[in-house]
C-alpha cells in the first residue's frame, strides 16, 4: 500500500492548494497498512483516564437532535431522508389473550440524518479512500469493506468545546464565515484549554439555532464552517475526531468555487479523522460558559451498522 496520496491515483480536478494540504495532513501508513480506524488510534487508555478525571459536577447535557420526520433534510441530498417512524404492533397479546402485550416500532432513515458521525468512508477522492484503498472497496450489496463505521470500536474521550461564536461576542456566525485556525485558537484561549493529542473537539458556531427556530433551509444555505486551512490544525494538535453544528461542516458555499467539500476529504481520505455535524451544543454552550470549563468527558457511541458511511449517534458531555 503507498503512504503518498498521489500515487497511483486518478486524475484529479482537484487545485493543487487542495494537493499541497492533503499531503501536509496526510496519515496514510501511520498506524500501518491494515489500519481502519485513523485518528481514533490516538484515544489510549491514558488519555481515557485523563478524560474521566475531567468530571467534577456529573452534570450531563446531551448534544443531538431529535430524530423526526420534519427533520435537518430538506432534500438537497438524494436518498437521506428524515426519520420515517412506523408502528408495527400496538399492544398487540402475541402469546395468547390475556398475556403481556407488546408495541413494536420501525424506522427508515438515512444514516447521516441528523446528528451523525461520517465514517472514513463517507467521501473518496482521486478514487481513494483512508488508508489509501480504493474507492470502489464499497459496493452497493457491502457497503464499505473497509473502514466502516462499524470498525469503530468506541468513541469516548475527553471533549473540548471551541466555542468560536461566543468568544466573538456572538450568538452565531454569519453565514459566509469560514471559521480559520486561528480563530480556533482564539477560542482555545477564551476557554482556558489547550487541545492536545487525543481529544475530540467540538466547533460551535451558533448556526444551529437557525434550525431550532424553525427554518431548516436557512439553516442548511448559506453556512458557516470550518475553512480548507482547519484540517492542518486539526492534524497538528493530533485531534482523534471533530463535530461542529451544522449540516454541511465546512463552510457552505465553499471559499473556493466548485470545489466542493474539501475539508470532508481532507478530514476523512487523508487524515482518517471522525467528524460530525449537526450537533446541539447550545446547551453545551451555556453549561461550560455558567461552569468556566471547556473540558469534559465526551462519549459518543458509533451505532455500529456493518458497512456503513455514517452513524446517528446520541452524544452526552458529562462535566
């Protein structure tokens, strides 16, 4: 297997600022050829511990959306439909009348509905995929073969809000701001953390509360998010996995016309880093500004369905 993301892939349309950055953040080989799991190989038991002694107050604020049919999707996305939640049995005595009855449900969804973790898999480029292997290893039958979201063994960590709206003094973002590493570290500094090797860091933008008032389309159009320069930041402070609050992660539309979701194969192709999108970290947000605390034991666990690019998942922060 090649530790270069250049060779033996196709042509690409791709500029080469995308190139020169995919090489600088490139992690291809670093925990072996038969890796699958990428950054997530920086959560050691250490670091678990160190997330666990974090806790001081118990206090727990979860940080999804409500799974509903009137959910984040507008449609823009073909075939990522919202829950659709079906009863199967309504106290139906399936043992005989008399007996303990039962209800049962159903749903049909996309897996990166709402608050989701995208898997290494999620987007490909220069038909690759993590760990450079190729990008058509996911088939319609399998899913993908490799690097799953079902490869992931666990998500837990200590957690780091990067509160960037808030150390601006502001509620929200404006919908064109792409969010830079050095506002990263502005936020940093405005939490009292330092982000080292392991952490999960969470990139608040307040453009979630767009959706909680009602308008997912705004919510969805125009959009802040992380710029193409945040993946190198990411990569230097060793972040094992990122979220932030909004439905495209990266800033939408994107700085560099048609080039469309560059901090996706950047985060997940080269770098092999778990990232997340449409968390609520409003809560989270008045919890760590009210406690003076940005650090926090983080779990958040990958439903692990075999061969598949994403995962809802239900995180909580416990401080």
């Amino acid at each position: 297997m090649s530790d270069s993301p250049g060779a033996d892939a196709a042509p690409s349309a791709l500029p080469p600022e995308f190139h020169d950055i995919a090489k600088r953040v490139n992690n291809w080989g670093r925990w072996g050829s038969n890796d699958e799991i990428g950054t997530l190989n920086l959560v050691t038991d250490e670091v678990v511990r160190e997330a666990a002694a974090t806790v001081r107050s118990g206090r727990r604020v979860p940080l999804a959306l409500p799974l509903k049919e009137d959910g984040v999707q507008t449609g823009m996305i073909p075939g990522r439909v919202n829950p659709l939640h079906t009863m199967v049995q309504i106290n139906q005595q399936i043992f005989g009348p008399g007996t303990v009855a039962t209800s049962d449900d159903a749903v049909t969804m996309g897996l990166q509905t709402a608050t989701h973790w995208d898997a290494l898999t999620h987007v490909s480029h220069s038909g690759k995929i993590y760990n450079g292997r190729p990008a058509d290893s996911i088939t319609a039958h399998a899913g993908a073969r490799h690097s799953g979201i079902d490869k992931v063994p666990y998500v837990v960590s200590r957690g780091v809000l990067l509160d960037v709206a808030r150390a601006k003094g502001l509620d929200r973002l404006p919908g064109d701001h792409a969010v830079t590493p050095e506002e990263l570290d502005e936020a940093a500094e405005f939490g009292g953390v330092t982000v080292r090797a392991g952490d999960i860091v969470l990139v608040r933008t307040g453009q979630l509360q767009v959706y909680l008032a009602g308008d997912k389309h705004a919510y969805a159009y125009p959009s802040p998010g992380l710029s193409l320069r945040t993946p190198e930041w990411f990569h230097a402070h060793d972040v094992a996995a990122v979220a932030n609050d909004t439905l495209t992660f990266e800033i939408f539309p994107p700085e560099i016309e048609n080039l469309w979701l560059p901090v996706h194969a950047l985060d997940l192709v080269e770098m092999g880093m778990l990232q997340g999108q449409n968390w609520d970290l409003e809560k989270l947000s008045t919890a760590c500004a009210e406690e003076s605390r940005y650090a926090f034991l983080l779990s958040a666990m990958p439903e692990p369905f075999i061969g598949g690019t994403g995962t809802p998942v239900a995180p909580v922060a416990v401080l």
